[in-house]
C-alpha cells in the first residue's frame, strides 16, 4: 500500500476544504440552484493539490432573496471578507462581481467565491449540473466536459491543463469529445469574444 | 505555454491511481496534503501574533484582506 494514513474511528473522513464547502452548500441549496466549478471539481476527484478558493455560481436572484439567503450563510458561521452590509454585498453580485464568504472570526481560506449566472454559458451548466458519486460528496457540480472546455480554452494556467488532464483520466472512455468542442466554440463567442472586446 | 513532460506524465500516473484504487487507499494522502495547507497558514498566523511586532503585521493583513467598512 502506498499511503498508510490512518483513519481514526468516528472521526470524518472529509479533509478541511470538503467540510466547508458541504456546510456551505447545504445552507445555498436551501435558496437557489447552484454549482461548484473550476478546481474544486478536480481536487474532489483527487487531484493532488489544495486551493484557496472554490468557486461557485448560483442563479440570478432578486435583492429580497439575496437578503434571505445572506442571513442564513452569516448564521451558518460565515462572513462576507468585502462588507458586513447585505446590501453593499448584493451590489457586487449584481455588478457582475464575485463576492467571498469564509468562516465567521477568521480572514483565512478556505474562502468561497460566488457569482451570478452571467450569460447563456453559465446558464446551461447549473441546468446540466450534476453530483458525482466519485467523490463522495453530495454537491452539485457541473458537468466534467464544461469543466475540461473551460480550463483548455479559457483559464489555461498551467494547473488548469493539469485539472483538465486528470479529469480526462479520470473519466476515460466517458467524455464526449463533440460536446467540450462545442463549448469551447461557446466560450470563444461568449467570452473570449468580450475580454478581446474590453482590450 | 511550454508543458513539461514529467509534470504530465506524474498527472497521468497519480490520476490512474485514484481511478484504479479504492478511495481508502488515495483519499488520507490528498485529505492530509489539502489539511496541511490549512493548518499550516493558520499555525503561521497564530505564531505571527506571538510578538508585536508580527501583531503589526498581522493586523495589516487582517484589514488588507477584510475590506470591512466602518459599519460595526
């Protein structure tokens, strides 16, 4: 065997950034339809490394809803690293901008970054999420070809082509080739399209 | 961007590995890896307020990164 860690009885077997996105998710899921993207999706399918972030995005929902939903997440032990107003916090999403929660008397990750539902793209992939029994996690994720497309034709850092890779391997045999070429001719249309637009 | 290949091949060997193994033989390594990163910052941070000096900066972390307004 090559690792010998040993379990404790009783004791969870989710490492520290599972745990906070499990708490975090349960109180979202109660408000809104979202999904966990991007490297989280990679290091829950067991890529070896960490992160500081797990991004999410969740629909487009009105102020009142927001409110709702904030005083939950603030009540489940969290707190919002940019104001301590709902409002000033709704404002940024509503902006188009990320905001980020961590747990209550802290500033340190793991740290969740959420953002609206921006365009179509975004869209289809909470319409296609999907959870994976793989990783032993009761999130809603989307799906692993979006996740590949967007890390080879968009983030393309040199930890995303390695994600992608896993991911590949991981699934192997199972990945529908058309369907990640698809969305990377949407994400060239929608997004690529816009950065070189702002240049 | 220049990929190198060794950085490849272990993605493949380590990704094979979880994909052909139990989850009780791969997932302590990556729970232990994830785990150490956490607690490491927080040991860091902890030690950091042991002087007065590193109080100093560790309050200037503190407000770089909560960008809190004066609302409390």
């Amino acid at each position: 065997m090559i690792y010998n860690y040993k379990m404790e009885r009783g004791v969870s077997d989710k490492n520290i950034l599972e745990d906070f996105t499990i708490k975090f998710c349960k109180i979202i899921e109660k408000h809104v339809k979202y999904i966990v993207v991007s490297g989280f999706v990679a290091i829950s399918h067991g890529r070896s490394r960490s992160t500081e972030d797990i991004d999410m995005i969740i629909e487009r929902i009105s102020k009142d809803k927001f409110l709702q939903m904030h005083k939950d997440i603030i009540n489940g032990g969290f707190q919002c690293i940019q104001s301590r107003l709902a409002e000033d916090i709704f404002e940024y999403l509503d902006k188009g901008d990320s905001i980020r929660y961590v747990k209550k008397g802290t500033f340190l990750p793991p740290e969740m970054e959420i953002k609206f539902a921006k365009d179509m793209l975004d869209e289809l992939q909470i319409k296609n999420r999907r959870k994976f029994p793989f990783t032993g996690l009761d999130i809603w994720f989307s799906d692993i070809e979006t996740n590949i497309a967007f890390k080879e034709e968009l983030l393309k850092g040199d930890k995303d082509y390695k994600d992608a890779d896993h991911l590949r391997f991981i699934y192997k045999d199972q990945i529908n080739e058309n369907l990640i070429n698809e969305i990377k001719k949407m994400i060239k249309n929608l997004r690529l399209k816009e950065k070189n637009d702002k240049r | 961007m220049i990929r190198d290949k060794t950085h490849q091949e272990q993605v493949e060997r380590w990704a094979n590995f979880v994909r052909d193994n139990p989850r009780e033989k791969w997932k302590p390594a990556i729970d232990a890896l994830i785990n150490s990163q956490y607690n490491m910052a927080a040991k860091f941070y902890k030690n950091l307020q042991k002087t007065s000096e590193g109080r100093i900066i560790y309050e200037r972390l503190k407000k770089e990164r909560l960008k809190l307004k004066n609302n409390n």
